[in-house]
C-alpha cells in the first residue's frame, strides 16, 4: 500500500513533467474543488475574500482551456491582490484571509496558468490537503461519533490527485497548446472532458 510520502512524491514528480498548461488545469482543478467546498460552507463561515476570487477562478479556467483574451483579466486580478493589504507575508500583521485552502488554490492556479511554474501547481495541491479541507473529507457521510480518519482522508486526495492528472495527460497534445489558444469546440469539448469532471468533490 502506498504511504501518503509516497502519493505526495508521486504527485510532484507528475507535476515537474508535465507541461505548463497542464500545471495550469491541473491547479485550477484543486482550486474549484476547494472553492466549491467553501461556496457550500454556511453563510456564517463563508470568507469574503474567497468568495470575492471566483471571477478569477473563472478567469483562470477560460485561459487554461484555450481562451488567451483572458490573460490581462487574470494578471488584472494578481496585481489587485498583491496591491492589496492580504499579500503579506506575517500572518501576525496582516490579515490571514489569503491562507484560507481556496482562495490560496485560486491565487497559485492563477500563478500557475500566467507562469507555468511547477511549484504553483504544487502549492495548489498542498492546499488540498489542509488540515481543515482533510477533516471535511474525513468526515463526509460520517454519523456523529465516528472516527475521522484523516490520514485516509490523506491518502484518498492524494490519490484523487494522481487520477485527475492521469485525465488531464490523456489531453495534453491539446492543452500544451493552450495558453496561444483554441478552437471554440475544442475548448467547449475540454470543458466538458476536463473541467466537469475535476471540479466534482465526490
């Protein structure tokens, strides 16, 4: 049986080989999972700043899929967080809004989709196996008083990972291309091959 140090080095190695299109759809995935997750919190435990990246998630996911007039949106968007009091550096000057799992995702796919960079697309996927994200999937479909079992959690993400980028090499001929730009049906058929089925949470 594989070790979560395994799957994680596993994931990386995945990740250094991959293209930077693929790193982009790949972080972008992890970051919609995340906000979805956040977007179904109660209203009460919503973050405003999370919530307020969706149009950039949304940016990132046209420009990942083929749509290169969305660049200076996405860029638009980095600058105004990095012009921003919630870029820092000190979680004990600044506020933390910025470290919550999904809007740290959104913020690395974007990074990831401008620059092609390997460790965005690792950050992204560190983000997904936050202790707070790891208790939710722990505790999906538990009665109360279960065990949470968060090194399964752990393993089981990991492992989702591993498979979301077996889907998206499948498509890479395609998406190494991306970033220059798409056909209008090869990018709806990638929304649908790709951004549909790495968006569920399940």
């Amino acid at each position: 049986m594989d070790t979560w140090q395994d799957l994680i080095a596993l994931v990386d190695g995945r990740l250094e080989a991959a293209s930077p299109s693929e790193r982009g759809t790949f972080a972008a995935g992890v970051a919609e999972r995340l906000m979805g997750w956040h977007e179904a919190l109660p209203e009460d435990e919503q973050a405003g700043f999370t919530l307020g990246l969706r149009p950039l998630l949304n940016s990132v996911w046209e420009g990942v899929l083929g749509d290169p007039e969305v660049y200076t949106a996405v860029n638009r968007g980095l600058a105004e967080y990095m012009l921003s009091d919630y870029c820092n550096n000190d979680r004990m000057v600044g506020p933390e809004d910025a470290y919550e799992p999904a809007a740290a995702a959104t913020l690395n796919a974007a990074y990831a989709y401008l620059f092609g960079c390997t460790d965005f697309a690792v950050w992204a996927s560190r983000r997904a196996i936050d202790d707070q994200h790891l208790e939710y999937l722990a505790g999906a479909g538990l009665e109360e008083g279960d065990f949470l079992d968060t090194d399964k959690a752990l393993i089981d993400e990991l492992k989702r990972q591993l498979r979301d980028l077996d889907l998206i090499t499948a498509r890479s001929t395609e998406l190494r291309h991306a970033r220059y730009g798409l056909p209008i049906l090869t990018s709806v058929r990638l929304r649908l091959e790709l951004r549909t089925p790495l968006s569920r949470r399940d």
